[in-house]
C-alpha cells in the first residue's frame, strides 16, 4: 500500500519494506549522522527495525564521507565489510565520497545503489523503487552490478531535512547545507553543492518538534552555516532569534561559524540570549596569512583575533574551540611558527588540529611548497600539546564554581557525564549516577580534575 508522506517520501511501497531490518554507518561529520539518523527513523516508519549487532540486516546503508584520503580508504573499508557481513543485503551507499567518486564506488562487489549528494534528499523514494525494481528485475540489484545516481556539482539544489537525536542527549538540526566559498584545500563544495537552506519557520518547526520528545538541547550544523539565507533571502542572526523563542529548548550551541560570518550582532546577541549558550566554534585553519591567502580564506588573522575579544569581551567564560590545518601546501616553517605563536596568545579553550591531506582536483595542488608526512606530525603534535594546556587551565578556571549540567545517558554502574553551557565536561562518580538524571539540567559544584584530565568532578548540591 502506497504512503503518502512529505517532503520527502511519497508513493513508497511500504510492504516491502515491513519487517526487514537494516544495518547503518556513517562516517564523518555531525551532518552525516544527523541525517542517517533521520533516514533510519523513516525506515522505521516503513516498518523496517535496526538489525541487532550480530544479526545479518535486509538493508544496508552507509553514509560516506571524503575530506582525506584516509577517509576515502575508511568508507571503501566499510562498503567491505557491510557487503561482506550482510551477503544478501541491499546496499546503498551515499554521502561525499558517493558523490565525488560515484564510478568507483558503484563497481564494489555487492553494493546495490549508490545515490549522490542531490539524490540523498530522496534516498528513501530511491531505495524503494531500486528495491522494488530489483525484486522484478526492471532495475539492476546486487547480482546484475550496481545502479548509480548522480547530479553535477552545480545541479545539486535539493534540500535534505534532519532533526535527529545523537547517540546522547542533543539533537542535530540541520539548518544548512553545501558551500560557495571553494577554499583552495577543500573537495566540501564539488561533495555537496552550493549553499543552500530550508525556511526559519521551517526550522523553527523542528525544534518544536524536538521539544515535543523531551530534547533539551539542539546543536546547528551545516556545511557553511553562517551562509545561511541564500536560498530564501533571510538571515542567520532572524534565525537564532526565532529559534531562542521556542520553549522548551534550554540550550542551543552552534556546531562551526566561520570568522567573516559571525558577525559582532551575533556575539551581542548570543551573549544576552536565553538558550544559545556561551560556546563557540570557529575554524582559523592557520594564524599566517600567507597562508590564509593561500587557502583562499575570507579573513586575516587580524580579524579573527578580534572576533575572539570581542566575544572574550561580553562572555568571558565562554569556551571556543578553534579548528587548525596543518602542513598544507605553503605552509613553510617559519609560517607555522606564526601559528602557533598567534594561537598560545590567543584566549581560546581547544583545538581541533587537522593534518593537511592532498586530494583531487582541489586547487592546492597549484602551490608548489610540500611539507612532509613527518613535519604534519611533529607540527600536529605541537598544537595539540598546546591545546592540553589550554583545556586544562580553562577547566582549573572553573573548580570551585557552581554550575548547571546537561546530563547524558549511562550505563548502570558507570559514571555518568554531562556538559556546563560553556561546555566542560563533568563526570558523576558511580556511586551518584542515577538513571532518572538522563537528559535532565542539574546544579552541582565543579571539582577537581578527573584522573585522564578530560572532565572536572561533579559534586551534587
Ligand atoms: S568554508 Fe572552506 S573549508 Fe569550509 S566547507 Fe567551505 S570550502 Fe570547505
């Protein structure tokens, strides 16, 4: 029987998909997850149930991503190694490496479909006509090679909805997708398009529908989200205001901002808001800019020092994690040591340090200055020592103070975890770790740091 059901599924054929099961990975970013989650609740809709560890599934999805050639080899390992654990399975493969490398992927041995960055917004309408047409035979199924669908670049406009609930407390609301800024490093724009976004009322309906399950917490993610409003002419700021008046919703944190787009309005507005909490992340990728003229970056180093006293300025415990490249092509040594230097100066609390990976048809490749595999670790673990020092004195800050915590999910007889607004992470002993504390904001005082230094101590009031 058909199912009409929008925006996206409609005429599915839902006895085909009752009682079958499904196995799911997905590898890379926030986005990725949040939308196999939203894509496993609509197979469960269908009647389709998660196949328990172990069990062989009907449907195998994996969600795929390619910012690093580690990461192409990762997702090819996986196609593996779900095609060999589910050997009847029916197979799709999607996300970036999908999009980027559609050829390749379709000629897996036991992958069934694969379905590009356009195509993703539809996936389940696509699973179920390739299903179907794989049953009788009018479309290609695992025996007779794989079917493929893939858009251009410059064709990818769809749009794919997702507000799901992470293995944790907090949702993920997607509020946009794809990106027009083509630094030089970057293969994100040719995986998933131009910028693109749903309505705010539309997005102000899903954080409303969160807070009808009992969500406490929405994290924003997207490619590019400060880009926000391209598609239908609003603003990221009308966003977050309209989004900080659903009720119900105690916490909003904002998953990456770039510097040129958080706008001083932003940081105003954030620092007196009711839910988005003091909690910022922003990619710098180098303190050079030579380097940042390389990357085609959209600001100066200059600039990004001043959006952190800026919000330094109005939220002094705000916690800000910075995302850092390393060994990118131009990146000579006397550039790095400029990082680093701007970074230890800089009032920041973590960073995310990412080597440098060559990938295809990216124009980084143009810049003839190389640095080898064994200068990306030693510099690598320079800013990742330094990011330590940083953690740590941002956490010994707090000892002492009171704080209001999210907390997580346990399990019976460990210690359960949580997060402050600005984002440090607690731990509650076993012994005082209750079930009925999951998902709830609870005031305790900030201790001493744990043993493995990734959280304070907990001391309930
Ligand atoms: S802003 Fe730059 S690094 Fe970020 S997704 Fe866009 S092109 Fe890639």
């Amino acid at each position: 029987m058909p199912v009409n059901k929008t925006p996206i599924l409609y005429m599915i054929d839902t006895s085909a998909f009752q009682g079958k099961t499904a196995a799911y990975y997905t590898l890379g970013c926030k986005l990725n997850f949040s939308e196999t989650s939203t894509f496993g609740k609509m197979l469960q809709e269908l009647g389709v149930r998660t196949a328990q560890k172990g069990e062989r599934a009907d449907i195998c999805l994996i969600n795929t991503c390619s910012v690093t050639e580690v990461a192409d080899k990762k997702c090819r390992q996986q196609i593996h190694r779900m095609v060999r654990e589910n050997p009847s399975a029916f197979v799709v493969v999607t996300g970036c490496y999908a999009q980027l490398e559609a050829d390749e992927v379709a000629k897996i041995d036991g992958v069934s479909l694969v379905l590009g960055s356009d195509e993703k917004a539809n996936l389940i309408q696509f699973l179920s006509d390739a299903w179907t047409g794989a049953r009788d035979g009018s479309v290609s199924s695992r025996e007779s090679g794989s079917a493929f669908f893939r858009k251009k670049t410059k064709d990818i406009k769809s749009f794919a909805p997702s507000c799901s609930r992470g293995n944790r407390t907090r949702y993920f609301l997607k509020v946009q997708d794809g990106c027009d800024y083509f630094c030089t490093y970057c293969t994100i724009p040719y995986a998933r398009g131009f910028s693109r976004n749903p309505t705010i009322a539309s997005l102000v309906a899903q954080a409303e529908e969160a807070v009808s399950e009992g969500g406490k917490e929405i994290v924003l993610t997207g490619v590019n989200i400060g880009d926000f409003g391209k598609t239908t002419g609003e603003h990221f700021i009308n966003l977050v205001k309209a989004l900080d008046g659903v009720e119900g919703i105690r916490r909003y944190r904002i998953s990456s901002l770039e510097p040129d787009l958080l706008s001083d309005e932003l940081i105003s507005y954030c620092a007196q808001s009711r839910a988005f909490m003091p909690h910022f992340h922003i990619p710098l990728q180098s303190g050079s800019d030579t380097v940042l003229k390389l990357m085609h970056r959209h600001y100066d180093r200059q600039l990004f020092a001043d959006k952190i006293h800026r919000i330094k300025e109005l939220m002094p415990d705000a916690f800000i994690g910075v995302d850092v490249m390393v060994g990118c092509r131009g990146e000579t040594p006397e550039c790095f040591e400029e990082t680093y230097e701007f970074l230890k100066a800089l009032d920041v609390t973590q960073l995310h340090v990412f080597p440098y990976s060559e990938r295809p048809g990216t124009s980084a490749l143009n810049i003839p200055y190389v640095v080898s595999e064994k200068d990306k670790k030693l510099r690598s673990k320079r800013l990742l020592d330094l990011s330590d020092e940083k953690t740590i004195a941002f956490y010994q800050h707090h000892i002492g103070l009171e704080a209001e915590v999210l907390f997580e999910k346990s399990t019976r007889g460990r210690a359960m975890h949580g997060f402050t607004r600005n984002y440090i992470r607690v731990e509650l002993s076993p012994k005082e770790a209750d079930p009925a504390m999951d998902n709830q904001l609870v005031n305790v005082r900030l201790g001493e740091l744990t043993a493995d230094k990734q959280s304070l101590k907990a001391i309930l009031l």
